[in-house]
C-alpha cells in the first residue's frame, strides 16, 4: 500500500492517463475537443439569440 500515483492528468475526450499539464493525449483528441468545445458554443449563442427575438416579439406584441 506504500505506492503512489504520480502527478498526472486524464483526456478529457477518451479518458486516458496524459501529463499534469495536458488536456488531451494526443492531436486527434485535442481536434476532437476543440469540435466539441464549438458545437457548445453554437448552442449556447443559439440559445442566447432564440430568448432575446422571443423578448423582442413578446415586447413588440404587448406594447
């Protein structure tokens, strides 16, 4: 029991062990990443962009 766990990090797409300092392990993870990390922000201004013309409408509507 007197063994321990180097310093390390996991992927953050396949969950493999990387460096501490590493988000990915390796180039086709970090492409898939940063895919990943788009398409939420897609999402995200999509959602921002929908409420604010339902805000517009719904204004326009009751004024």
């Amino acid at each position: 029991m007197g063994t321990t766990a180097t310093e390390h990090s996991h992927c953050k797409v396949c969950r493999r062990v990387c460096g501490p300092d590493e988000e990915t392990c390796s180039k086709t993870c970090a492409r898939q990443l940063a895919a990943r990390v788009r398409s939420r922000q897609m999402y995200t201004y999509l959602m921002v962009g929908l409420a604010l013309f339902l805000v517009i409408v719904l204004a326009a509507t009751f004024h």
